[in-house]
C-alpha cells in the first residue's frame, strides 16, 4: 500500500446539437482506467458507465 492512488477526471464539453428550447446543464467527465475509461454525467441526478478503449483512442469528442 505504498503508493497513493487517485482518479483523475477530465471535464468533457458537452452540448446539445441546434440549441434546442431546453438548456443542457449537464457535467460529463471522464477518467483514463485501464481497458478503457470511466464517463460520468451529472445533472438532476448522477449517472457512471464504463467505455472500453483499451488504447485510449477516445478524444472525448462523438462522431456527430
């Protein structure tokens, strides 16, 4: 036990395509794990999945 760990976040910028009527306040963050990265969003409530990239090849960015 040696060593101190931490998960470091990264804030994602996160928008909602064409506006829209409602403003999005959601938080997205992402956490480099190995095989792949932890993504959690915050709005009324709180949500944590898991992306498998093992390579890390993800920018942070969607396709679209």
């Amino acid at each position: 036990m040696g060593q101190d760990r931490e998960l470091k976040w990264q804030e994602i910028d996160s928008s909602r395509e064409g506006g829209g009527l409602i403003k999005l306040d959601w938080k997205v963050f992402r956490a480099k794990v190995p095989g792949g990265w932890l993504v959690l969003v915050m709005h009324n409530t709180t949500g944590l999945t898991f992306h498998p990239d093992p390579g890390h090849a993800w920018d942070g960015g969607s396709l679209a």
